[in-house]
C-alpha cells in the first residue's frame, strides 16, 4: 500500500497555495504510507536555467564549500539553495550534464533535474518531510507526492517516490511491477540506465525512454498497458502537467476531481477533504486501463 | 433528528454512539456532518437505525449493516455496504470498488456509477446501480440481484453461481459461464419491484437477465487433461 497525491492549477493566482494544498494532501496520506514521503513541484523557471536536485545524508559537508568547488573543477558556478538534506543547483542549461557528472563523482544523489521542476524526497513521516523541507512555503503550477510503504526494495531515500530518470520527469505509483527486472534489463540493452533496485524507477525509466523515442505522455503511458506486468495506479509529472493510468485490474484505488480551478488526484477521498471548493467538484474514478493527462 | 459533527467527534465515538442506538431499537434518526472521507463510517449497524451521511465516504461505509437505513449525500469508497445482512444503503454520488461484496441481504442503491467488482461474491443482498459498474463485477456471486441501469463492463458474472444479472445497457463482455437467459414473468415482477424500491424510473422489459450456464459447478472428466 502506498499513497500518491497530485494536484494540476488552473489558474496562477493560486501558484502560492500549491504547497500548502500538497502537504495537507500528503499527510492525510499517511496511513496509507509512513515509511517515506516525496514530492515533485514544479515551480518558477529562469529562461535559460536547469534546476538539479541533489541529495546527501552529510549535508553540512557535503554543501559545504561546493559551489567554489565545482567553480574551480569544472568552470561552472552554479547558483545553491540548501533545503534540508537538499540542495537545488541552478547553472545554465549547457552547463547541466557536467555538472549532474561532478555531482554524482563527488557521491551526491541526484533527485532530478529540469527548468521547473524540484524533487524532494526522505525517509520519515509525511508530516515531518514536509515540515523538513518547508513544502507549505513553496508555490508553483502543479506538484504530485507519495507516501511509501515499502514493498519492492528497501526503505531507503533512494527508495522513495517520486522518481525522476528525465529532465522535467517523474513518477509515483501505487502498487507492484512483476516484470520490473526483465524490464530492466531490457532497458539498459538500450543505454537507459536505473540507479535503485526499485520497481517503480524502472516504470519511470521506461516512460523517458519512450518519450526520448518520439512518444507523447500519452502514447508513453499506454505503452505501460502493454509492457509492464504488474499492479499499478500510475502519476506522471511533466513540465506542463500531469498524467494518470491505471492497469487493467486496477485493484489499487484512484480518485480525481476538477473545477475551474484544479485537477486534483489522490488514492482516497479524504486528501480532498481541505481543498477549496471540493463540495461543488466534479469528482470520479479513473478507468481501468485509460490514460488521463492534464496540460498546460 | 441528531446530528453529529464528525470534525468535532472522533470517528470510534460516532459508530459507538450509532451502533448503540442501532441496538436500543428505536429507529432514530442521525444525521453525520463532515464525514471528509472517512473510514467505516456508521458499520455494524445491528438493529432499525436511520442515518443520512451528508459528504463523501472512504472505504468500508456501512459495513455489516442490519435493518440501518443509511444514506450519503456524496460518493462512497472501496467496500461499501460489504457484508451486508439487511437494511438499506444508498449512495447518492458513485461508489467505488467492490460495491455490496459478500452481502447477504438487504438493499443496496448507487444512484451514480459503481466501480470494479461490483457485488463480488454476493450472497443475497440486493444491488441497483442507476449507472453504470466496472469489470468483474458480481464475480463468483451466490445469490441475490444485481440490476444495472447503465452498462456493464468486462467480465460479468465470472464464474457465477446463483445469483440473477439484469443489465439494461450494453455489456462489454460475459465472464466464464455467464450466459444471457430468457426473461419470464416472474423475473420481470421482481425487477419492477426492486426498480420501485430504488426510485428507478426504467421499466423491466427494457432490461436482459443473465445468469449461470452451471458449467463450472462439477468436475468435468473430459477436462481432466488440462489440469
């Protein structure tokens, strides 16, 4: 069992509210997932600028005289903002795959990269995750979240949701792939890579390569109707909007409801219960086996 | 008329207040505030009890329900009204998975649509959809009647026993040993009757029954090679 939570505005003037709606959303979650919690926010871009999330469980060293570092190393002088075990790293756009290479030679995880989005993801309780991370002050267009329980790999932040395998890409999932280490395998016959021995990275993995190959988010996620065996109640990010599918059984459960303001999804009803306006919402279950997406 | 604030109340007091008056028998009348999704709300409802939910419901609303009349204004989640022995639930919005699975008795109305596995394994309950249900639904069921004003999706009544499927739209498809059978007189009194107690406006004649082929019931020598 693991909870996921998303929420798509509609209109930008609620842009300073997405944190707020989300942690409340995520820590009604947290019965269904107490081990880990992650989000995605996709939040202001600079022209011209990449976002890249990084991760250290030593923190004070770690950040701690980065930015000269890699200033001197490489010729990069990336812009840091510390949030908790977090960093975000702002450098230009051509400057991206050197940095991700020194980052990741210096033993720092990468939670993602893209222009908007911003992933932040720990072992612990919702509430304190959030609280870590100070998710009620961020604003932005749109965000998805998870609560894990851990079923496939280990409780570990590398285990936690969302995951990211492309710029501006995440996903967080309900439920179990059966297949995820033929898939794998399959996956990195064709150069792409996973970093966990997680299932749902896998899932993540498989809809990048899909759109690296041409697909659009839809045609990616029904590939994963046909390609991926197990269960799964799917939420994909994208720098524009969001994606939903279920697989064909869709045991695990999904919610969504919409007004002239947001799209909101969750794996209950109850993490709507504190949005505005949910009493007039046109609320529903996705299908099993239909994809759903929402863009701007 | 009572009214519980369920933002004030905590969840155990509501049912232990609700089942308590359930038992005293006096057939009062409660009416839950706030229920915002909430879990197993009013179940185990042992005796005349009526009780109108005003919002949505998570799983498990109305559980195990007997003689309650309980109603709710907005959705219900997974496993409404599952187990039911008698009474009546009625959702006024959608319910989601498994809708009435395993109950005995009793009568369920969704005026909304139903989700997946719809009446799953039921044993006597009384199901109306005034909407459409999802695939699987009343899979392995017993006994009792599952009415569909809407479509059904995939798969129904897979190995069905003895329970009677009336569907008025279309069907997606039949599960394992589900077949259409002929509608007769007697079929169509009990649905007018049903249709009637769930305030459907549908008349029977526009409605097919399905029912068990009883195929699956006995090992079949001749199949003894694919085991």
């Amino acid at each position: 069992m693991c909870g996921i939570v998303g929420l798509f505005l509609k209109k930008d003037d609620m842009r300073p509210q997405l944190g707020t709606l989300l942690s409340d959303m995520l820590i009604t979650m947290t019965d269904r997932g107490p081990d880990s919690a992650g989000v995605a926010i996709y939040g202001a871009e600079t022209p011209g600028q990449v976002k890249i999330t990084i991760q250290s469980d030593t923190p004070d060293v770690a950040y701690d005289g980065l930015v000269t570092a890699m200033a001197t190393e490489i010729g990069v002088t990336p812009d840091l903002r510390r949030v908790d075990t977090h960093a975000v790293l702002t450098v230009a756009e051509a400057d991206e795959p050197a940095a991700r290479d020194w980052v990741m030679a210096r033993g720092l995880r990468i939670m993602g990269a893209g222009h908007a989005m911003e992933i932040y993801k720990e072992v612990g309780l919702p509430a304190d995750v959030t609280e870590r991370f100070g998710l009620r002050a961020m604003g932005g267009s749109h965000g998805i979240g998870h609560t894990r329980m851990a079923t496939e790999s280990a409780v570990t932040t590398d285990g936690a949701h969302p995951f990211s395998t492309a710029d501006d890409q995440c996903l967080v999932h309900n439920g179990s792939l059966s297949n995820h280490n033929q898939m794998r395998r399959k996956l990195a016959r064709q150069g792409v890579h996973t970093t966990s021995e997680n299932d749902t990275e896998v899932g993540a993995a498989y809809i990048s390569a899909r759109i690296a190959g041409g697909d659009s988010l839809g045609e990616a996620l029904e590939g994963t109707l046909r390609d991926l065996d197990g269960f799964f109640t799917f939420v994909t990010g994208t720098r524009n909007g969001f994606g939903v599918v279920r697989d064909p059984i869709a045991c695990k459960p999904a919610v969504m409801a919409e007004t002239d303001d947001y799209v909101a999804f969750a794996s209950e009803y109850r993490a709507f219960a504190d949005l505005p306006g949910i009493e007039g919402a046109r609320v529903w279950e996705p299908e099993p086996a239909t994809v759903y997406f929402w863009e701007r | 008329m009572s009214t519980i604030d369920m933002a004030q109340t905590p969840l155990r007091q509501v049912n232990e207040t609700l089942q308590a008056q359930a038992l005293a028998g006096a057939n009062a009348e409660y009416t839950l505030d706030n229920p915002r999704g909430a879990h197993a709300v009013a179940v185990g409802l042992n005796g005349p009890l009526s009780v109108r939910v005003n919002g949505s419901t998570g799983y498990y609303c109305g559980g195990m329900n007997k003689e309650a009349t309980i109603t709710v204004t907005g959705s219900a989640g997974p496993g409404v009204a599952e187990n039911m022995m008698s009474g009546t639930v009625v959702i006024e919005g959608d319910a989601s998975q498994y809708a009435g699975a395993t109950g005995h008795g009793g009568l369920l109305v969704i005026k909304g649509n139903a989700s997946s596995r719809c009446g799953i394994s039921m044993k006597g309950i009384d199901i109306v959809v005034h909407g459409n249900i999802g695939h699987m639904s009343a899979f392995m069921a017993q006994k009792g009647n599952l009415v569909v004003l809407g479509d059904a999706g995939d798969a129904l009544g897979d190995s069905l026993y003895e329970a009677r499927l009336f569907v008025r739209g279309s069907v997606k498809s039949l599960g394992a040993d589900c077949i259409e059978k002929e509608m007769r007189p007697e079929h169509l009194t009990l649905l007018a009757d049903l249709l009637a107690k769930a305030g459907a406006d549908a008349k029977p004649e526009e409605f097919r029954r399905y029912g068990s082929a009883r195929k699956l019931y006995n090992f079949n020598i001749d199949h003894a090679g694919e085991y």
